[in-house]
C-alpha cells in the first residue's frame, strides 16, 4: 500500500476544541503532517498559546479561530472565515466537549443542558455547517470524537454516556445521508487518555489503578496515540470507510473480565 494514501499535506482542516488535550494533539498531529490546519476554540489566549507551540514544533504556520459550539451565530461565523481564509474545508476534526461528573441521582438540569448542548448538539451543528460546505464541494472527511463511554456503561456520567452515545449514531446516519455526496463521516471513541480533562481523576492512585486494572493493555493512553487513528479515517487511505467508529481504548470495549 502506498504512504500516498494516508498524505494530507496541504489539506485543509478544521479542529475544534483544539487549544488543549486531544484536540490539541491532533491539531498538532495533523500539521506535522503537512496539513494546513485551523484551531478553533472559546478561549483566544489559550488558542494563541496552542498556535505558537504547533508552529514551534512542527515548522507549520497554523490559523486560529474562535469557536463556541454553543452558539449556533458563533459556529456560522466560524465556518464562513475558514472558507474564506481557505477557499473550502476538506477536514473536520468534531472534538470540541465537556463533562460534568456526578451521580446520576445529583444531574442537574443545567448539568444534562451544558453537557448534551456541547457535546452532542454542538457537534451536530458544527457537522452540519462544514457539511454544506463538503457536499456542495462534492469531497470531504469528518472524524468526530466520541468516547468509549458512549458505547458501554460508566459510572458518573451519564449526560456524557448520552451525548457520546447520541454522537455514535449521530455518525452513522450522516455517514448514510452524505456517502453519495462524497463525504465521508466516522468517529473515534477513547477511553483515558491524559489531558487536562482527566488529569484530577489520573492523579488518584486509587482511580488510576481501577481504570488500568479495566484494561488490558494496562495503561491509559497518551493523546499523540490518537494521532494516527484519526490520520487514517480523514485520509484516502481510509477512502471506502464511512458510518464506522474506530475506538482507541486498549482493549477495554472488549474485555469481559
């Protein structure tokens, strides 16, 4: 097979979330990779940040935009520069999300709202916006970020289970409405992998044993692992893969103790 098919030098990719942790991983991944890459996040100052240390360590100049997936003006507005900037998107990395972790008995109403609104609702719309912009163009890839927690059950996390859950599925049936179109859409669902999310949880002996006890490769992941994963199903490579979720978790989806 020829490294041809997994090149995306000059690719044009958007990735939201991307100022820390895995968004920020794959921002990195992808313009190492020679891509031509747009950060997009709430947070100016810490997407400045993230810019400067790509461009430190890849050699590759990279945009930035600020993004609130909340805010359906903010995600319009967001998509329409890029395409100016770029004349079109070819990839969208879909990782922009929270959690809230408490007992199910202690969700709140405003805990479901700014979890589902996030993680599953603003994923679909920002699918949606850059979608219009890849069936119109007849061409494009998006690979959004679920979780492992979306497709068995966790414990304290049950608005998170449910967006991620509702982002499996949400992948599918783009995948099934835009196939024809050119556009392929699939997913990727982690388990743990350290980032600023989960660095509280991580440093807890006692949680770190019991997650690495659940896995059979006896570790948790670390975000560069997730590079190449989402490399693979954004690229030719992956050309005639559409509506599948790819789940990077050391074998914990499968292990039955």
């Amino acid at each position: 097979m020829s490294h041809s098919l997994f090149d995306v030098s000059d690719k044009r990719v958007l990735v939201t979330g991307a100022s820390k942790g895995i968004g920020y991983a794959l921002a990195k991944g992808f313009a190492a990779a020679g891509a031509q890459v747009v950060l997009a996040s709430r947070n100016e100052e810490d997407l400045r940040l993230a810019a400067q240390q790509i461009t430190a360590q890849t050699g590759k100049s990279v945009l930035m935009e600020r993004l609130d997936v909340r805010s359906q003006d903010s995600m319009e507005d967001c998509v329409d520069r890029v395409v100016q900037s770029l004349n079109g998107i070819d990839i969208l990395i879909n990782n922009a999300g929270l959690n809230v972790r408490v007992p199910a008995l202690d969700v709140t109403e405003q805990d479901w709202d700014t979890v589902v609104d996030t993680d599953l609702k603003g994923a679909f719309f920002m699918a949606q916006k850059v979608g219009r912009v890849m069936v119109a163009s007849g061409r494009g890839s998006i690979v959004n970020i679920s979780s492992i927690g979306g497709h068995v059950a966790l414990r304290t996390g049950v608005a998170y289970a449910a967006a991620k859950a509702g982002v499996l599925h949400m992948t599918r049936v783009l995948a099934v409405e835009w196939a024809a179109k050119g556009v392929r859409v699939n997913a990727i669902g982690p388990w743990y992998f350290r980032t600023p999310l989960t660095e509280t949880l991580l440093n807890d002996p006692e949680y770190l044993r019991e997650i690495v006890v659940r896995t059979p490769m006896g570790r948790v992941g670390e975000v560069e692992e997730l590079v190449g994963p989402a490399l693979f199903l954004a690229s030719d490579a992956a050309s005639y893969v559409t509506g599948q979720a790819l789940f990077v978790d050391g074998g914990m989806g499968v292990y039955g103790f």
